[in-house]
C-alpha cells in the first residue's frame, strides 16, 4: 500500500502516543514469538532470487528516491528484488506494530529514535554489532556520535539514515521588514527570548517572536544538556522536578512578555504537523524544528527562511539521527539486509539519489559528493548548519528508553495545562514526574 499524503514532522505524529498500547502485547522473539531460529541458522537452500521486504514513512519524494536507490542495488546485484510499501507517518506504527505480533515484520523497514530502545529489547530488530566488527556493515565513515546514536545497551540495532539537528527555522523577510536582527548560534535562552519579544513590538502584536516550546522534549532536552543534564539516565528521568518546574516558569514569563502566541495556536503547532507550523503560518517568526524539515518548511511559504541551532551552547547538541534503517531479526536474508543498509551508507551513487531529503548523508565522505556544489538555497542552509555544528557538538546520549513516547505526549500535556491556566506550573510538574516515572517503569 502506498500513500502520498505530505509527512508531518519526524517524531510529531500524535498517533504515536499509542505506540506503548501497541507494542506492549508483542512476543519476545527469545520465547520464540516471531521467529523459530536465529538469523545463524537461517540459510538458502539455493542460489535463486532474493525478495526482500522493505518499509518506509515519507511521502512521494522519498519514496521516488528511495525507490530508485534500491533499484540501482539490484542492478548491481541481479539476484536481488525488492518489495516496497510506504506510507504517510500517521498510523505508521501502529501498522508496524501490527506485523510484528503476527511475525511478518518487514526485512528491511524505518524507525526513528522514539521506538528504538523498544524494539531492540523486544528482539524486533537485527542485532548488526557482528556485521560491524567485521566491516561488512562499514560505519567508520560516520561521525562517532552518529553512529553511537544507534547503540542500545552497547549494541549496534539500528544505522542512521540520514543526520539531523534540532534547529530554530525564522522568518528572514519578516525580520528585513520589522528591522530585527536575526538570532545567532550560541545565543543564551535568556537573550532568545527577549528577542522574540522585541519582535512583537515591533510588529505591534501581530506576530508573536517565538514558538512556546515548553512542550517540546527536543528544546527542554538540549536545555538540560546545556546545563550539564540529560532527558534520561537509564530507564529514569534524567531531571528533578525543580528543573521541570525552572523550564514551565521560564516559558510562564516569555509569556508574560508577550514573546509567544496564543495557547490556541501553540496547540496547533503542538501536533508537529509542517503545515501547522507558526513560522509558516504568519503567527511566529520563528518555530522550533528538525533541520531537515527546511525544505518542506520552505515550500509551505512565499517567505524567505533561515535556520540556526536552537539557542543555547552548540555542545548541547549531537549528530542526530533523523531516522534509521533497521533490519528484521527473524529476516530469512540477514546478509543481504546488511549488505543493503550497507549500501544505503556508504555508496556515493545512492547518496546522490537519496539527496537530503532524509537529512544530511550519515557517511561524510558521501555527504560531501551529495552537497558539494549544490545551488539551491535551502538545501545550502541545511549543509552550513550541519558544518557550523560539526566540530561543536557534544556526545551523543543513549537512545530514549522504552517509554519515550508516552514521556512526550505527557510532557506536551503538561505544558499545554499551563498555557490554558487548567493547572498551574507546580501542580503540572507534580503530575508529570510522577506520570513520567510510572510511564517508564512500566
């Protein structure tokens, strides 16, 4: 089945609050669940043809490329077909979900950081860390801290698909016509916020200078870490309930000073939908973002647009990755799973095809062939954040623990009583902790 409908943000689609109810029920593959035998004993009888499975989110532009991608593996190796199925974000877990319990998983499928944890402690996905010390999955090309971003307890399970970075997307033509400067990489929160102020007075209250981002785990995250925190340690959260709270009484007085919008339009946006975004419907000038979404952020808009780190020290950050290739422990082709997520890496012809649709190439060699000499402008700004971040960013953490998903719709639920005035920031803070913790105990 395909779909073509445009994406919503990695990460934003609030079917994926349901993920935990989904997935609780899945078999582990060790009490013999979803498969009968190890990848070991899994072997070809013959040398016929090969038809692997493979499963993605996106919308018709990675679906194009992805598609051709995978056919140039082909071409390179005759044996090899390939099945697709793709489509749009919403539901796309729960349909994953759903193969899983009946053991049909696809061999070769997309997932992002919110289930990788998960999936990995349930035996859903491949362990490749065999595949990587002996080279035949190659990731000495990708930056350490990417490529450690797909460990799970020291295990490789997962390749990214392409590096991102949380990034602060902003209205450059709004900015040239209210005479404000543009915000800069490394500019403190305090001082980003008296920014987005002064950018609605000077717009006399039509345009509010900033996203409320107080439910956002990627800006409190990189918040923590700036202060030398983290989101989590381990299965726990990573944050006292006073550091909560100096967050939600830090966006309470943004607020105050008029720096953010509505409650009304910050829900909006809260959905992560790209076409809900405030930056591009004309009630922010700047909204909080991936920064691999630019392209499809800019399309939605006549405006020019800009991107810099979120604010900040730059060594909060890490190399992201936007999504992964993850295989099918119970894959009857795990060799060849491995020799295609491989060449997704690593081979600059597939590179070339992938483009950045998916963020910047994981391997930097390849990223470089891909972005050396490009002329459009918005795919320019997602390789100078990616190069500005480079040499400044910290290391990468764990991946989130199982519960992540459950953490976010109770933190964005959290922020969003605020707003509305239906609690009041320590009462909040109080329900989330104890909200969160039971949500990763469990």
């Amino acid at each position: 089945m395909r779909a073509s409908p445009p994406v919503p943000p990695a990460g934003a689609d609030p079917t994926r609050r349901r993920l935990l109810r989904a997935v609780a029920g899945l078999p582990l593959l060790a009490t013999g669940g979803l498969a009968g035998c190890s990848p070991d004993e899994q072997t070809r009888a013959d040398d016929g043809p090969i038809e692997l499975s493979v499963f993605w989110w996106g919308g018709e532009a990675r679906a194009k490329a992805t598609e051709k991608a995978l056919r140039l593996y082909s071409q390179q190796h005759p044996r090899v077909r390939f099945r697709v199925t793709w489509q749009g974000l919403p539901g796309y877990y729960d349909r994953l979900a759903i193969q899983a319990t009946g053991g049909n998983v696809p061999d070769l499928f997309q997932i992002d950081d919110t289930v990788l944890t998960e999936y990995a402690q349930r035996e859903i996905v491949l362990d490749l860390t065999r595949y990587v010390a002996d080279h035949r999955l190659d990731l000495r090309g990708l930056p350490e801290n990417l490529a450690r971003y797909g460990q799970v307890d020291d295990r490789t399970m997962a390749v990214p698909a392409a590096q991102t970075n949380a990034a602060l997307v902003y209205n450059r033509d709004l900015l040239r016509r209210l005479a404000v400067p543009e915000p800069h990489q490394g500019m403190p929160w305090k001082d980003y916020v008296r920014w987005a102020a002064r950018v609605t007075r000077a717009s006399g209250s039509r345009v509010a200078g900033t996203m409320d981002p107080s439910g956002d785990y990627r800006a409190l995250w990189l918040w923590l870490r700036g202060q030398g925190g983290e989101l989590y340690q381990g299965r726990q959260l990573g944050f006292t309930s006073a550091e909560l709270l100096d967050w939600f009484e830090f966006w309470e007085v943004a607020r105050y000073d008029r720096a953010t919008p509505s409650a009304a339009l910050v829900e909006l946006a809260d959905t992560g939908e790209a076409a809900n975004q405030l930056v591009v419907t004309g009630h922010a000038a700047a909204s909080f973002a991936w920064s691999h979404q630019l392209p499809e952020l800019q399309r939605l808009t006549h405006d020019e647009l800009g991107m810099v780190a979120l604010p900040g020290s730059p060594a909060a950050q890490w190399p992201r990755a936007s999504m992964y290739w993850a295989g099918f422990r119970g894959t009857r082709e795990p060799g060849v799973v491995v020799d295609v997520i491989n060449f997704l890496t690593n081979d600059v012809a597939a590179g070339r095809i992938l483009g950045t649709e998916r963020g910047l190439n994981p391997s930097v060699s390849v990223r470089r062939s891909v972005t050396d000499g490009t002329t459009d402008r918005t795919e320019k700004r997602l390789v100078a954040l990616g190069t500005d971040l480079a040499d400044l960013m910290g290391p990468a953490p764990a991946p989130p623990p199982r519960g992540h998903a459950r953490v976010r719709a109770l933190l964005i639920a959290a922020a969003e009583s605020i707003r509305g005035k239906r609690s009041g920031a320590r009462a909040a803070t109080s329900k989330f902790m104890a909200q969160a913790n039971a949500a990763l105990a469990g």
